[in-house]
C-alpha cells in the first residue's frame, strides 16, 4: 500500500543530521490552488542510535521534482490540518544510489510529517508520518532474520522484535555497490527473491537480476506501523550457496 514505505543502512541512519530549521511556509500556503493527489507518495520515518534524530525516507518516483518535508509542531497537532505543517529546511541526500531518498533532521519533539512532491503537474503528498523517536525508538536487529541460501532464489524469514504494532514490511536485495535490486512490501513476515505471490506493493522498476552464484549481497527489512512509523530495522549480508 502506497501509504508505507521504504529502505536503511545503519551506517545511513547514523549519518549526520541536520538540525531542525522550521520556516513561515506552511503546507496548506503551497497546496492553495494546486491539482494536489493525497496518499501518493510512499514515505516513512526512523530514528537513529541518537533518539532525536530521525530520517524521513522517501521513493521519488521518476520525474518528481520540488521535493519537501512538512512538520507539525507537536504530535497533538491535527495530523489532517494542512495550515499545521510548517516547511522543514533540511537538504535531501541519496539512498541506495540514489533509488530512495531522505531527509535528516535532529527533531526536539514528536511531531506529525508529511513529504510532498510535484510529478506531471500536480503536487502528490504522503500519508502523514508519525514521529516516535522518544516514545518507540527504532529497534536494530539481525538476529531475526534467516536466509536460506541453498537454491538459487533465496528465502528470507524474520520475526518481529519488541513492537507488536507493524502492519507491513518493506525487502531490500542490493549488491555490494549498494544498488538496489529489488523493492518489495509484504504483510507476511517472508520474502523469496524474486517471487510475487505474496507481495503487495513493488517498487522495483526493472526487471531484478538474477543472483549469481557465490557472490555477496545485502538483505535490508524495515517493519512499519500503521502510521508509517519503522518500528524495526535488520540489515544482513548474505552469499549465495546454491
């Protein structure tokens, strides 16, 4: 569903963040007159090892331009009230080369976001997103996720960590120059590369590859709530053994 997104290495998500610089723009103020389309840009948020950071992610499909991040100033804001989004100054950098993109911003509170962006003359925006860095922070782990290797499609299987509340689950293969291969969601907690029976939203835009034998790859999970909260985050190298 287009509602959650998408994809996180740790070493991304520790990377620097800028600090929160609000501006007198609201969201309701750039949306006045526009041909807007609600629900149509796939965005999340996750925190760091440091709580008050928090990347917001985001998919610009191709061709969407003006990209921009809106904060409420507080979580009790009306998440529906676009006159409550205030324009966050913070630059965008690349994920997996450049296939996701996000924003780094060092927020003081939990606050509701939304990611809009300009595609084919109308201006697309997300879900609101809901910021929990100090209540659920994002859980890193790898132990919970197995790969088994041994055929030539390999079959991921995870299990959730400490928060109970994901509604889906975003996969990542990538190779080792960090390009991604394959991007899929799931509402079951099993992937197999690349095999669609269980996958409800894909983000992959070519035909993926297929994986050559004894090489090293990457397997990248994020499970997101229903508020596009990641509630969790595993990272795992794997190789190929069929």
């Amino acid at each position: 569903m287009k509602k959650f997104l998408l994809f996180i290495f740790c070493t991304i998500i520790a990377s620097c963040s800028e600090d929160l610089e609000e501006t007198k723009e609201t969201l309701q103020s750039n949306v006045d007159g526009k041909n807007i389309v609600v629900d149509n840009v796939i965005a999340c948020a996750a925190s760091g090892e440091n709580t008050s950071k928090v990347s917001v992610f985001l998919y610009p499909r191709p061709g969407a331009s003006n990209i921009q991040c809106y904060a409420t100033p507080t979580e009790n804001h009306d998440k529906n009230n676009y006159r409550n989004y205030t324009k966050i100054n913070a630059s965008l950098s690349n994920v997996f080369n450049g296939y996701l993109m996000k924003f780094d911003v060092d927020f003081d509170s939990e606050k509701w976001v939304i990611v809009a962006f300009d595609e084919g003359g109308k201006t697309h925006l997300c879900n609101p997103i809901r910021l929990k860095q100090f209540t659920k922070p994002t859980e890193f782990l790898v132990d919970n996720v197995t790969i088994d290797t041994s055929f030539q499609m390999p079959n991921f299987t995870w299990e959730d960590g400490s928060f109970l509340d994901t509604r889906i689950y975003f996969q990542v293969i990538s190779n080792t120059q960090n390009d991604l291969l394959s991007g899929t969601y799931t509402y079951e907690k099993q992937f197999m590369y690349y095999n669609l029976d269980n996958v409800v939203l894909n983000v992959t835009r070519d035909n993926p590859p297929e994986l050559n034998n004894n090489t090293n790859y990457n397997f990248t999970l994020m499970g997101v709530s229903e508020d596009n909260w990641v509630n969790l985050f595993s990272e795992k190298p794997f190789t190929t053994q069929y």
